[in-house]
C-alpha cells in the first residue's frame, strides 16, 4: 500500500528548511585573562624520630594573553574551532620541610602557547545573541625567558573546555564573550633545574575571554 504523498506546501517548506542554514566561516581576534590556581599538596611521613612534613607548592602569576580563533561551521548545531594562543607569566615553585627545617623556592619567566581544536556545539539562539560549548584538545608549549637547563622547552597535552556567546553588531561583524578552561599537567622547570624539587600537578588554567569576530561570505538574514 503506498502512503500518503506530501503536499505540494510540504515539498515547498521541506526545501525552505533546508535552504536555511549556511555554512558560516569567521576569525576573531580578542584578549584574556589568564588565572592559575595554587596548587599546595602537604605530606606527612612517620620516621622513628618524628614526623617528617612536607609541602611541595607550585604557582602561576596572573597574566593576559591574546586569542586568535578560527570557527566554521558543519551543521546547523555543530561546528569546530581552531585556537592559537598566546601570554607570558611566572611560574614559581617552593619546597619546604619541617623535618629538616629546609626551604627552597624558585621563580621563572615563561612563554606559553596554546594551539587547539575542538568541536563546538551551537546552543539556544535568542535575535542577536547565540550561544555555544566547546570541548577538544590542545597542546601547550613552554618557553622560559631565560635558560634553565639544556631541556629548557617543554610540551604538555591539554584537555580545552569552555562555554560563551555571540552577539552580532552587523551581517558580518560581532563580539564574543567566553570562558575557557585548559585541563594540563605543569611544567617542570624547577626539577630541571637543579635548584627546587619536581613539581608536576595537574591544574587547570581558567581563560575569561572577549573576542571581535568577522564572518566572511554570504551571511543568513
């Protein structure tokens, strides 16, 4: 038996719908903030003559840095990102020991850059406003400013992560408004060192961000 056909009205509005949606490609350039939390882990070792305490400390100063993003998108909901990042900050490090009653702490200039892609979910739309989630990989290079050691680089993997919106000014031009998270394990420069223990914690990097992005091509209406 052969179903009901569509009307001429549903092949019409089934054609619409699917004119709707445009392939959309934008660049943006913008500035964050850069916070690092404190991470201060303390261990406590029985010895036959007292108790051995340790506390092992690893910081990052807070900084800026700049952004620069491409995004296209594939469906209606769903898009990816390609991000390059880049600040400059501290990162200091400090060992101290109850037991031996020894401190030692250890500061270092670094450059760091972030290149990563993640797939981006298009979220609720409400007139100029859109908004979306992020979720992807990244890898982070470490610089120091200054040489500490003959392995003085270093590459961590990262896990990005962040949510924002869009708003549009014009057809081609609008601002973004984000928050991205950098999930890593930290460098370990004071170890290589020589001068402070190893350090390696993971942390995470939180990224507030506002950005100015164009849209190249034919825009939606």
């Amino acid at each position: 038996m052969i179903g009901p056909q569509p009307t001429l009205a549903q092949v019409v509005d089934s054609q619409i719908a699917k004119k709707k949606f445009i392939p959309q490609t934008d660049l943006s350039v913008g500035a964050f903030g850069e916070l690092t939390a404190l991470r201060m882990p303390i261990t406590a070792t029985p010895r036959f003559d007292g108790v051995e305490v340790m506390q092992t400390t690893q910081g990052t100063s807070p900084s800026a840095g700049l952004l620069v993003t491409f995004h296209q998108s594939l469906k209606p909901w769903l898009g990816y990102n390609i991000n390059f990042g880049y600040s400059r900050f501290t990162e200091n490090y400090s060992l101290g020991n109850t037991f031996l009653a020894s401190f030692s702490q250890l500061s270092i200039g670094t450059n760091m850059y972030e290149l990563s892609i993640a797939p981006v979910i298009q979220g609720p739309k409400i007139k100029h406003i859109s908004t979306f989630a992020q979720a992807g990989g990244s890898g982070l290079w470490f610089l120091p400013t200054q040489t500490v050691s003959p392995y003085n680089e270093q590459v961590r993997a990262a896990m990005l992560f962040g949510v924002g919106f869009n708003y549009k000014l014009t057809d081609h031009l609008g601002m973004r408004a984000e928050y991205r998270g950098l999930f890593y394990k930290n460098p370990d420069f004071a170890y290589r060192s020589g001068q402070a223990p190893m350090s390696r914690l993971f942390t995470v990097t939180n990224e507030p961000t506002v950005s100015l992005f164009y849209t190249f091509g034919r825009v939606k209406k």
